[in-house]
C-alpha cells in the first residue's frame, strides 16, 4: 500500500532568564539560559494499492532541551527590535506517544548537542516616560542539525538507506521582562 505523512505543529513553552549586555543605544547582545520544551505530530494515513482508503495513526513527539541562545538586539526603534542569533541546544530528553497509549522514549537515538539560528523582533510596551521594561516577543527558530542519530535500515536486495534527518522549526510568541526596570 502507499503511506501519506503529514507534520502538525504542536504547542511547547520555554522559560528561563537572560542578560542584556548594551554596547551603544542600538546594539546589544543578549545570552540566555532557557528549559525549551518542543512538541510535533506526524500522521500517517495508509492506502491499499487499489488507492482506497486504509487505516491512520498520529504520533506526538516531545523534546525538552536546555537552551542558549546568543541574539544581538538591534533597536530599530524606541519600541521596537529585531533579534538574531545562533542557539546552542542540549538534549534533556525526547519521546513518542503512539495513537494507542504506548510511550517509548527517543532519547537514546537522539542528538544530544544541536544548534540553530533564531531571528525575530521584540515590541517593548510603551508608558509615559519611555519603554516600560515589558514586551512581546516573536521568534523564528530553525534547527540546523538534525534531531536523530544517523542509522541505516535494510531496503532489500543487499541495500540499506540512510534514515532521514528529522530537523524542527517553529514560531514562539512569548512575554518578556527586564526585572532591572523594576528595582
């Protein structure tokens, strides 16, 4: 039969805390500590040779990882900046929930250390004086090395294939606060 595979995006958070190292009004670097944790489904839908509809599954994986990312902060405005930068990731752990309830963890087949680059802009809210130390922030993250250990399966005929490499990307909105405006 043939087998149909579709991605779906799923939800995840990260939290953690951060520096903001300013080298002039406009440019600042800013390395961060962060707990990452990603989730994805994949479903698969089956078909028989004749084209009629068979069976379908839908896996979720998980990922949590600890994070560094290094963004320089560029103010394109009072209000407002744009941030790119590389993101170191260490594997904490990594798993699949199967259809029927079966859990099997991928931590041991998975990269341990991966990087990524990550761009984005960040809107500080406003208040009467300036920037109020609070903001929203939308990030671009996409990794550039694979999730999966490299492994080869038997095709037939005396061949083996190389197992693809799995990679992940997404979107995150999120809050952020400069305590130091605070104190």
């Amino acid at each position: 039969g043939n087998l149909n595979h579709k991605s779906v995006p799923g939800i995840g958070y990260h939290v953690g805390v951060g520096l903001v190292l300013g080298f002039s009004k406009k440019v600042a670097v800013e390395p961060s500590l962060l707990v990452k944790h990603n989730t994805a489904s994949e479903k698969l839908s089956y078909s028989n040779t004749g084209g009629e509809p068979g069976s379908s599954t839908t896996d979720k994986y998980s990922y949590t990882y600890l994070s560094v990312p290094v963004h320089a902060n560029i103010k394109a405005s009072e209000n407002l900046s744009i941030l790119v930068g590389p993101e170191l990731n260490y594997l904490l752990g990594a798993n699949v929930k199967y259809e029927g309830g079966n859990k099997q963890s991928l931590t041991k087949n998975s990269i341990k250390l991966g990087l990524g680059l990550q761009a984005g802009l960040r809107l500080m809210l406003p208040k009467k004086s300036g920037p109020s130390g609070m903001g929203l922030q939308l990030l671009y993250d996409h990794r550039l090395s694979r999730l999966n250990e490299k492994s080869y399966s038997y095709t037939g005929g005396g061949s083996s294939s190389e197992a693809p490499a799995w990679r992940m990307s997404g979107f995150s909105l999120g809050f952020f606060a400069n305590l130091c405006e605070f104190f």
